[in-house]
C-alpha cells in the first residue's frame, strides 16, 4: 500500500491525517496525529534524520528511517511510507496553517462513515454541453452541493462523529448551565407511552461520589466532576402490560436518557464515561432509593481530548432483510 497524501484532520485540531492510496475511507489506512505529534514529525523530517515518535495512544509507534518510515500501529496494523516521499509532503504541509475540514456523514458505504468532504473539488459547471443534457441525465450525474456553510459546534453528526469517552478528567468546574442542559437533554428522550419511566440522581456529595465508585467495582473515574445516575422507575409507566415489559421499558427509558445526555455533554464539548459495572443493591442503598439504576453517567473535560474509537465495517453491523 502506497502512501498518498497528508490532510487536515477534523478529529485532532492541529494535527493531521495521513492517508495510504487504496483508503476507500477506512481508517485502518489512516493514521492521525496530533499537534505534537505533527510537530515532532516536522522537526525530524526538517534535520533529515532519523527518529521515533511515540502516539498518544502508547501502544503507536513510527520510526523514521532514511529509506522507509514504519507506522507500527496498534492492533497489529503496520503501515509504511518511503520517506523521502513523505518527508516531501509533510514539510510542505507544515508551510502553511490547515483549518480541519467538513465531516461529511454517508451511507452505508463508507467504513467510518465520516470522510472528509472535497470540498474545492470542481464543480459541474452550466455549460453549454451539459445544458443540453436531458433532465434525467443532468439528475444522475449531478455531484453533492457544494455548501459555504460550516457545521455548526451543535451539529448532531458532528457530535455522534467525534465523540469519545474519557475516563481522565480535567479538574475544571463543569458550569451549571451545561448540566442544566445535560439533564435537559435526557428529559427530551422519547419514552414508552411517554411515561417517562426513568429518574435521574444528580450526586453533587463528594462522599457519595466516593461509595459510588465502590459499587462501580472501584473504578475511580466515577468520582467525575459530574455524577448522573440513571435509574429505572417501572411504576411511572402505567400501561397495561406485565411486570417484565414494563421494566423492560424502564430500563430502555433510562437507558435512552442516558444515551441523550452524554451526546448533549459532548455537544458543548465536554466528555463522559459510561459506566455499567455496578452493584445495583449497593447503588440503591448509597441513593436510599429502591429504583433500579441502568448506568452512571460521568462527566467533565477531558485531560486530553482523543480521536474517536473505530467501529467494525457498517456492512457487517447492518444485515438488510430483503
Ligand atoms: C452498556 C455500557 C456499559 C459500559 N460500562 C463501562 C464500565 O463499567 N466502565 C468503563 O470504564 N466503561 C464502560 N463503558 C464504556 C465503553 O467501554 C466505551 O463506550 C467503549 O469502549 C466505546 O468507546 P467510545 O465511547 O469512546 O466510543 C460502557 C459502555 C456501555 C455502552
């Protein structure tokens, strides 16, 4: 696999992306940097000399050789540019600063189904030639509308495309206006018959933080800056079905609103954990409450922000019934 080109990347403000030809938008042939990282290239590739750097995930590793730059990745994956040919696209990257650009969401076509939009790519032009083009033809051949517009910081593709749990936490206040709206955005989940079969505990007590983190099989992150925990509420639920659908329901509603909420924490640029592990008798005694908790929801700044995790190929995760 031959290496191709280096790009902003959307992901890691500052950084970049370098693509291997054959991509086909499947991020095994990609790989990004950060800032430093980036920098760190820049500066060896400047000297003409050899060197190692270490990624932010620990495990990624490059080494710069005169001949051959070796991407050994984590994951077994292993990639690798002449370095002549790199070392030629990387200075001439670094002359100039790169704004990220669009994410575009497609289909099912593309493995992550996140590409970078061309967007200076040509566009069709009204010319003669293609005035005379039938309507359906000048239909099928049409490309994607160009756009001025820039995604806005709230743009829910945006949002699903570059969220990533943390587990380290920055020691900055989270406002209340962001938990308002976090809270907020678990109370807009759609519900079973609308009953709302869920209840939110908001811990603000550092001691029940503390026992929290116990139940959660002691794993410290749950003493975030902010603690929700979601819990079941089936007697909210007044339909008329058994014991076990309306649990069933329950669990969903408060798994839902979970699911609401740590979008809308990554939306104003905050980052979360979601934690599943944990000893419901013990949660239910550190709340005093007999509702069943679905999960917690931990939440602040990230110490660093990271790239979003990969995901198996959409046609494996989707089987179309026909
Ligand atoms: C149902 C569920 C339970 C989880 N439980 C835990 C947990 O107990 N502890 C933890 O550290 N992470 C937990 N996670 C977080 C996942 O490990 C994490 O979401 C996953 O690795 C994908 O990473 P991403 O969220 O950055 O895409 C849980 C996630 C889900 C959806």
């Amino acid at each position: 696999m031959k290496f191709s080109k280096i790009q902003p990347s959307y992901t890691s403000k500052d950084g970049c992306r370098l693509v291997w030809k054959g991509i086909d938008e499947d991020d095994q042939h990609v790989v990004i940097l950060n800032k430093a990282e980036l920098e760190q290239l820049v500066e060896i590739m400047k000297e003409n000399s050899s060197g190692k750097i270490d990624l932010e995930d620990q495990v990624s590793t490059i080494f710069i050789n005169s001949d051959v730059t070796q991407f050994n990745l984590k994951n077994n994956r292993y990639l690798e540019a002449k370095t002549t040919e790199l070392q030629k696209q990387v200075l001439e990257y670094a002359k100039i600063p790169h704004q990220p650009q669009y994410v575009f969401i497609s289909t099912k076509e593309f493995y992550p189904s996140i590409t970078i939009r061309k967007d200076d790519a040509p566009q069709e032009t009204s010319d003669k030639k293609s005035k005379q083009q039938s309507l359906l033809q000048a239909i099928l051949s049409s490309g994607p509308q160009k756009t001025k517009k820039e995604p806005s910081e709230s743009d829910l593709f945006r949002i699903f495309s570059t969220r990533r749990s943390t587990r380290r936490f920055d020691k900055t206040k989270v406002e209340d206006w962001m938990v308002d709206k976090i809270l907020a955005a678990a109370d807009t989940a759609p519900t079973a018959g609308n009953f709302q079969g869920f209840k939110v505990f908001y811990i603000k007590n550092k001691k029940t933080k503390e026992a929290l983190v116990e139940a959660a099989n002691n794993q410290p992150y749950v003493n975030a800056p902010v603690v929700l925990v979601f819990c079941m509420d089936p007697l909210r639920v007044k339909m008329d079905f058994s014991p076990e659908i309306l649990d069933k329901f329950s669990l969903q509603d408060a798994t839902l609103a979970a699911a609401y909420s740590q979008l809308a924490a990554s939306g104003i640029g905050l980052s979360s954990i979601w934690i599943g592990m944990i000893d419901e008798e013990k949660v239910k005694s550190i709340l005093g409450t007999d509702l069943r908790p679905s999960s917690i929801l931990c939440i602040g700044y990230p110490e660093k922000r990271k790239p979003p995790k990969s995901r198996r190929k959409l046609k494996e995760l989707i089987q179309v019934v026909e």
